[in-house]
C-alpha cells in the first residue's frame, strides 16, 4: 500500500521550485503524494499546524515535517 | 539515463531523519542518490557552498539546493 506524502504550499516561487522538483522526485510506486495550497484551502492551516509544519513550502512525509527552503510562514496563511 | 542527486549533511539528528525519510523516499528509477557527510569529507564543502548550500541537511536536484530543515550551517563545518 502506497504511503501519504502531503505537499503544503502557497503558491510562492521558493514553494514552486520545491513542488516541481523536491515532490515532484519522489517515489510514485511507494507515495501517494498530495498537493494542498494553504492559500486557497484555509481550512487545512490548522492541519499541518498540528503536524508541526511551520512554514510553507513542507512536506509531510510518514507524519514527519521537512520543511523545505522557506516561502513563507504559516502564520501569513491564516 | 538517472539524474542525479545529492544529500549533503553532517551526521546530526535532523540531518539524519531527513536521510531516512525525504532522501530515501526519492524515486530510485529517476535519481541516483549520493550521500555526502559533509563532517567527514570536508574537501566537498567547497562544492556544496558554490552550488548554494547555506546549511546540512540538503538535497540538490538538478542543480538546485532545497534546505530541509535547519540542523547546522555550513560555515560549521569549515
């Protein structure tokens, strides 16, 4: 069974770099990866807040958060 | 043909959870996946610092340096 990769971002350049590389690299035969955009879907803020993601852009990985240059805090995002 | 990537880090706790996760979860059909330990082959620091690495853990892909988390800067490592 493929495991959840969860991409959060907003939109910003540093976030599509690391969207069209970093998730774009990963394994599609072990990660189902989704792509959520903090900016248009605020209801999911507080979901990768939970998580521990502080700024965007961030990958969620097995429950872990990497956060991946830096694009923006979350807190620009609520 | 493979392109390549490279994880540079220094051996800390956040560098290797990033290795196991985000380095690991890379697709191995599409990325051949070096792994420097910048502490112990400080000759490549020079290398890492000119392709636009400013801290350990980080994965160049393509020729782009992506900062994962923050657990040294590479001036530690000189």
């Amino acid at each position: 069974m493929k495991r959840n990769a969860i991409f959060y971002h907003a939109g910003c350049p540093v976030c599509v770099a690391a969207e069209q590389q970093v998730a774009a690299a990963l394994d599609p035969q072990r990660y189902a990866v989704e792509i959520v955009h903090l900016g248009e879907q605020k209801g999911r803020v507080a979901e990768a807040e939970a998580a521990g993601v502080k700024s965007v852009p961030a990958l969620l990985l097995d429950g872990a958060a990497f956060h991946i240059n830096f694009g923006a805090p979350l807190s620009a995002l609520k």
